[in-house]
C-alpha cells in the first residue's frame, strides 16, 4: 500500500465517522421528538436533513476518486466498496429519521392514542444496531457485525406486534385510524432503520472475510459468529 493510499483510507474513514454521527443524532432526536411530543426538535430533525446530504456526497466522492486514483487491490477495494453500500444505507437512515420526526409533528398535535404502546424496547434495540453496527465499521470487527445481523429478527418481531396492537385499536375505535396509522408508519420507518444497519454489518464482514452473509440463514450466522 502506498503511503497516499493510507492517508486517503485514513481520511475517508474519518469522513465516514463523520457521517455515522450525524445520522445517529438526527435518529436520537427524532425519538426524543416523538416521545417528549416536541414538534420544535422534530422541525430541527428535518432541516439538518441537508448537512446529511451533503456528506453522503463528499464520501462517495471521495470513493471514486480513490478508486480512480489509486487503482486499490484485495482488502483496500473491498474496504472502498464496503464504505460507498454503508455511506448510501446511512444517507438512507437520514432520510428515515426525517420521517419520524415528520409523524412526530402529526401526533405531538393530536392526543395520545387510548392504548399503551411502548417503543421503549423497540428503540433501544434500533439505537444497538445502529451503534454495533459502526462500531463493527470502525473497529473491522465481523464477530460484532454478525450480532447486528442476529438482533434484526427481534426488531422485526416488535414491529409485528406493533401492528398486532393498533390493527386491533382500529377494529375497535374508527376515531383513532389517523393517529394509529401514524405510528404505524414510524414502528416501520424504525424498522428500516435497523435493516440499513444489518446491512452495514453485512458489508463489514465482507469487508473484512470477502464472505458476502447477504440473505443466509440465521442459522449459518449463529454457527460462522462462535
């Protein structure tokens, strides 16, 4: 590896950094919106939409121009390729959280709807995927990475009784359809969210071990992970 190689990944994997903090805020600050019922936060969740943006573009340029410029060999071009797929699903979680502060506006207006819903474990699991998942980028860490990927069954299963839940309160109350079909949406926009950070631990570990792990069992992760 040449010694301008290094520096550009050094450089890049700041950027990188960079971004994974920015999408990491917007996300705490969208469930903080939604749950302290503050349309004020929701509204600055929207407007640092652009600084994500902006950032995504400098990375991916960034990429390209490694790419072009260095010509990067076995595990400095999967480590190059791996960035560009992570830098495009956190620009995707951006665009998620924007959502959720978008129906967090909707229902800090409206009164809370007559059911107790808890996103509390819901959440927390999203905000671990989302941390493992670039701290396994971070630290090239594939055992952590198969953890992500292990953790979205439980987010998906919260989502299914999400639904379970307000599909039930609809049957029964007409009244509440708007607001429940609002926090609907943001059980799954949080559930996207912790799919964009499987994927990311997807792609360390084939940034790592060059295994692509993209669509195998749960079983096979459990077995490659111990």
């Amino acid at each position: 590896m040449t010694k301008h190689l290094q520096t550009d990944l050094d450089r890049l994997k700041k950027e990188v950094l960079a971004m994974g903090a920015l999408v990491e805020e917007s996300i705490n600050r969208a469930i903080r919106a939604l749950v302290a019922r503050e349309p004020e936060l929701a509204r600055e969740v929207a407007a640092g939409d652009d600084a994500i943006d902006r950032k995504e573009l400098e990375v991916e340029d960034m990429c390209l121009k490694m790419l072009a410029l260095h010509q990067p060999v076995a595990g400095d071009l999967r480590y190059i390729i791996a960035v560009l797929k992570v830098n495009n699903d956190l620009e995707r979680m951006g665009d998620l959280a924007g959502n959720i502060a978008e129906r967090a506006q909707f229902l800090s207006t409206h009164p809370p709807l007559p059911v107790d819903i808890d996103f509390t474990r819901m959440v927390e699991s999203v905000r671990r995927m989302v941390r493992q998942s670039l701290d396994a980028l971070v630290t090239q860490d594939p055992e952590l990475a198969r953890k992500v990927c292990l953790s979205d069954d439980e987010v998906d299963g919260f989502q299914r009784h999400m639904f379970e839940t307000l599909t039930s309160l609809m049957q029964r109350d007409s009244s509440t359809v708007e607001r429940a079909v609002q926090v609907l949406s943001v059980s799954r926009h949080l559930e996207r969210i912790g799919d964009s950070a499987t994927n990311i631990a997807e792609d360390v570990v084939f940034m790592v071990e060059g295994d692509v792990i993209r669509h195998q069992p749960r079983g096979r992760l459990h077995r490659a992970g111990t």
